[in-house]
C-alpha cells in the first residue's frame, strides 16, 4: 500500500487554527478534546471513541449493561469535536466557486434513490439525514436534523429529537413528518430505493410523537441499528413530494432536476441546475438554518468531462479545483506539479466484478468452480501495483481496509495467481476447449460480454488485462462501455451476464446489504443473485451480537462464507486518490467522509 499523505490531523506550524462562528469558544466551554472523550462522552455512555464502541456514538455495546436511558452527543457538541480534531484554516477570502471535474455524471437528485458515489456527494450538500458519518472515526453522529438521540433501556427503542429550527430550502420547517413520509416512501411496497430491504431488515416501527420527536423500534437489540436502519439517507420534503406515486420518484422532476423548484432540500447548499453530461451547479443556501455552519464559498459546479485525460488537465491548467485522480497519474501529477494538493486515502472501497447467478438469464456462472476459476486466472497483485499503481491491495476476502473486520490472515482461500488450478476447475466444471480454444459445455461457448463504466483510465488498462488473463484459460469475455446510469439500470434488472465497478462499504463490518438472499435490487445490491442460506443466518447473529469481539469473529465468517464461494470477485480494496487546486483551503478528506470539509472551504480569488 502506498503511503498516505494526510496532514487532517497534523498542525502545522504558521497556520491559524479557525476561530470563526464561535466554534473554539464552544469547544472550550465544553471542555472538549479532540474527541470529546472526557464527560460528554461519559454522559452519554460511552467507553471510546473507536467505530466499534459507544451506544451513544454507535451501537457498540448493550444498553441493557445498565438498565438506564443512554443518551447522545448533541449536534452541537459533535461540530465541537469536530473543530477541535481538524486543524481548520481561517478563511482569509469569503465567496467565489468551487469547481470539481469527473468523468461521470450523477443519475439522480433524490436522497432515498442514490445508489453511486457522484450523485450521494451532491445530494449530501443539498439535503441533511437525521444522523450522519463522523470524518473521525466513521461512527454515526449527529450532524443532521437530529439534535440527540436516546436509547431506552430495551435496547429497541430509540427517539431522535429534531432540531426545533432547521427549515426546507423554500422556508418550510422540517418536521418529524417529514421523517415519517420518507420511511413511508422507502418501505412502501412500490419503492423504488435499494436500501428498502437493509431498514426492513432493522427496523420494526417508527412512529411520530410529536412534531420535533420520532420513535424507531428496532426487530432486536443491534450492534448496527443506527447504520442500517437510521443512516442510509437522508430526509425529503413531505410537502414537495406527497402528490407523486412512489413508483414514479425516479423520473420526477425532483430527482431529474429538469424542475428546479421541486428539488427542495434542507442542506446548506440549493440546487441550481443539471445539464446531463455536462455539469451540476449548486450554491451556497444563505438562508441555511445552521448560520455557524454557513459554507463559505458561493458556488460548487460538477462538471463532466469525456475522458480522465481532459479532466487531469483542468486541474493542471488551474480551470478545475478538484478532480478524482487516476492511480497510474498521481505519482507522476505531485512530481511535475508539487504545488497540488494529492491526497491518496485509504478507504473502504473496493474493485470488483460479478457474474449473473439467476439461472434464468445464463447458467454459464451458477457452478461455484467457474467463479473461483475465473479468480484464480487473475494476478491481482500485478492489478493492484500497475493498474492502481500501487494505491491498492490485493483483496484477501470481502472486508475492505477501513472495515472492523478486515483480517486478511483469517482468510481461508487466498486466489494468489494459479492459472492451472484455473483450468483444472473448469475441467471438473464440464467446460472443455472448443476448436477456437474457447470451453465449451452442452453446446454452448464460455463467453459473455462484461459492463463497465466509459470514461475511466483504470478500466482502460484492467479490463483488457482480464480479458487476455481469462483468454489464456479458455474464456471469452467481451467488454462493453456504457454510461455509468445505464450500467445501474441493466445490473439492477438483472438484464446482463457479468459487469465490473467499484463499491464503498460503511465501516463496521456489515455487508449483509450486498450477499444477503434477500437483498437483490431493488431491495439491495446483490446484483449477482447470489444466495447462501448459511451466510443469511451468520449476518442475522452478528447484527444481534453486541460483543464487540464476537461479532467481528462472526463477521468474518461470514465473509470466509462468499469468499470460499466466489460470490463476488472481489479484485483490490483501493485508495482514493484526491487532487486540489492550491488555491481551495481547507481540502481535507478523510477515508470515512470524503466530502465533509466542504462548508470550511475557502479559495483563493482567481
């Protein structure tokens, strides 16, 4: 793994730690660490601040330990970690626009639809969840409309209390309607949301208590109920969008944005306009109900861009502020250009490709000896030091870097590089070589054609590879570049044989969302169909498991579980790798929240 530059956590001497909004003050009168980690959290009863630990952070241990009501950090107590943890320049220049250039474009403005990396890091500037993901530690947080929460001492029932000012970008208070409606929408039996299966999986019942106060009920004491049933997305306007049918929200004008004034959000940024497949304009929401939390700059443009080529050069040409940049360019980008900001991060991401296991659409992937054959043709190691460049690991299982449960020395199959085991699988599998060196079984060739996003410089060089890699045992895959919505939509219905992406887990372990039998979209994102009754039962105990130890040893077992059967072909976990302008300040994402610096940020005039 390459070494990772980031100075989040450093102070640099010459630097002016903020001041502005009160925050320091706040976080002096509180008493406050750079975790918080003396009486706030003891109130709220917690042991640490690690992602695996604190009800009141997380769900990292029993509330019944105690037999008492344990309650939150509050919202203001978090921002005062917050502050506390980064070091945070004084912005020296107010105003101005923040312009951000990728390959890809979004597929929707709606909270409770996103499904990609690009649309989530828009809407998150545009509407606010009831919780959110600290940039500290990964541990859910209250950094959205609810001001605290509680845990009763059944360990089931949680209350969130709202914040009493927080309003929609038209003025209208958010209220715990608000929250009801967007569960309502998300469980409803049309809902078109892939997270619908993870919250029915949590959640038993929700319920308004009053206008600032919801209940949730979660099926049974959870290590992961806030994740799963509380942080998935982020809350819609009742008013804006309880006239249209919830099977008809992904072409509504509030999620296409061809309506500008139905996407209404509550975040601290509006939405201004989507041109598709050219670029996303929002700005700054002035009349933003947290003033001390007011972003700083006037304007965030998303723009896209055909290939990464042209994108690299906005930013080397000073036209882009920000941009994703490739793994085979970032080495070479901070040694022409060292006043760049490059930031490779470690993550919880992964590359991986699946194989359509429905039966029904092609049975050229139900045999598990196919799948591991196909894995074992590859030389992952190589894939991870030249296509990434370095910036990744060869996966050893399913749990990313960040994840609670990575272990990759508890790993009982490891695919290192055995094109002959390859082929011997393949062999017992009933796929012999045909006349044009292709296996063949019961007339039919083992050839199918493999979905990738266009537009990204890493799949120029590693689909390729794969496919001289599966060519050398006997298979033929057949790539083929689609817009990245369009790939969303044909793996989602499961009208394709075999697709490659990337994909970004939460951080505690938990991956039930993607292998689960249940979890086939729209209810989730197993993709592949894959279904093991035995990894079901192993994801349903470790979510009720709240010993921290046993359920990270449950959770591997269950990862052990679709590694053994190939479910997915998990190629490397990665890093991300961030380039900025020198003239955006504050810059600091983080592995757990790539985005969360963005209402400190502050650039230089052009």
């Amino acid at each position: 793994m390459s070494e990772i530059t980031n100075t989040a956590n450093e102070h640099s001497p010459g630097r002016t730690r903020v001041d502005r909004r009160g925050f320091v003050r706040r976080t002096g009168a509180l008493g406050a660490t750079p975790m918080v980690a003396g009486a706030l959290l003891q109130r709220a009863g917690a042991q640490d601040a690690s992602p695996a630990a604190s009800p009141a952070v997380t769900d990292g241990a029993s509330p019944e330990a105690t037999g008492e009501v344990i309650t939150s950090i509050t919202r203001a107590e978090f921002f005062a970690q917050l502050i506390s943890h980064f070091d945070l320049e004084e912005p020296q220049s107010t105003g101005g626009q923040v312009i951000e250039t990728n390959t890809t474009d979004i597929s929707t403005l709606n909270p409770v639809l996103a499904t990609d990396t690009y649309s989530s890091q828009i809407i998150n500037l545009l509407f606010d969840g009831l919780v959110g993901t600290s940039p500290i530690d990964g541990t859910v947080v209250p950094s959205g409309i609810a001001d605290y929460w509680e845990i009763a001492p059944d360990g089931v029932t949680y209350t969130f209390h709202l914040v009493p000012y927080a309003t929609w970008h038209d003025g209208t208070p958010v209220t715990a309607d608000d929250v009801i409606f967007t569960y309502d929408g998300v469980l409803a039996e049309e809902s078109l949301s892939v997270r619908k299966g993870t919250v029915e999986t949590a959640l038993e019942s929700y319920r308004k208590i009053d206008d600032l106060t919801v209940e949730f009920v979660a099926k049974q004491q959870s290590a992961v109920f806030l994740n799963d049933a509380i942080n998935q997305f982020n809350i819609l306007p009742k008013h804006i969008w309880e006239d249209i049918p919830v099977e008809e929200w992904g072409s509504a004008p509030g999620s296409t944005g061809t309506d500008p004034s139905q996407v209404v959000g509550n975040g601290p940024f509006r939405f201004v306009e989507w041109v598709l497949g050219s670029h996303v304009t929002i700005a700054r929401n002035d009349d933003f109900w947290d003033p001390e939390n007011m972003p700083i700059i006037d304007e965030y443009i998303y723009n896209v861009v055909a290939d990464p080529a042209s994108a690299l050069a906005t930013l080397q040409t000073g036209s882009s502020d920000m941009v994703g940049v490739p793994f085979g360019q970032a080495k070479t980008l901070q040694e022409t250009n060292p006043e760049l900001q490059i930031l490779p991060l470690d993550s919880a991401a992964m590359n991986y490709y699946y194989l359509n296991q429905d039966e029904a659409a092609t049975g050229k992937f139900t045999d598990t000896k196919v799948r591991q054959a196909l894995h074992y043709a590859l030389d992952r190691d190589i894939i991870a030091d030249t296509v990434y460049d370095g910036f990744a690991v060869r996966a050893d299982g399913t749990q990313p870097v960040l994840s609670v449960a990575y272990a990759p020395d508890r790993i009982n199959t490891i695919y290192l590089y055995d094109p002959d085991k390859a082929r011997t699988l393949l062999d017992e599998a009933g796929w012999t070589e045909g006349a044009d060196g292709i296996r063949e079984k019961d007339g039919e060739r083992l050839s199918f054609e493999m979905l990738h996003s266009e537009g990204s410089a890493t799949y120029e060089t590693q689909i390729p590879y794969m496919q001289q890699a599966w060519r050398e045992i006997g298979v033929e895959m057949i790539p083929a570049a689609v817009p990245f919505p369009t790939l969303l939509d044909l793996t989602d219905a499961g009208n394709y044989e075999a697709a490659v992406a990337g994909f970004g887990w939460g951080f505690d372990g938990f991956q039930g969302s993607m292998f689960r039998s249940t979890s086939t979209p729209p209810n989730g994102f197993n993709k592949f169909r894959y279904s093991n009754e035995e990894y079901d039962a192993l994801d349903a105990a470790a979510q009720t498991e709240l010993d921290d130890e046993k359920r990270i040893d449950l959770l591997i077992e269950a990862t052990n579980i679709v590694n053994d059967d190939a479910a997915a072909g998990v190629v490397v976990f990665r890093q991300n790798i961030y380039g900025a302008s020198p003239r955006l300040h504050n810059f600091l994402p983080v592995g757990y929240s790539g985005y969360w610096w963005f209402n400190y940020a502050w650039v230089d005039p052009r």
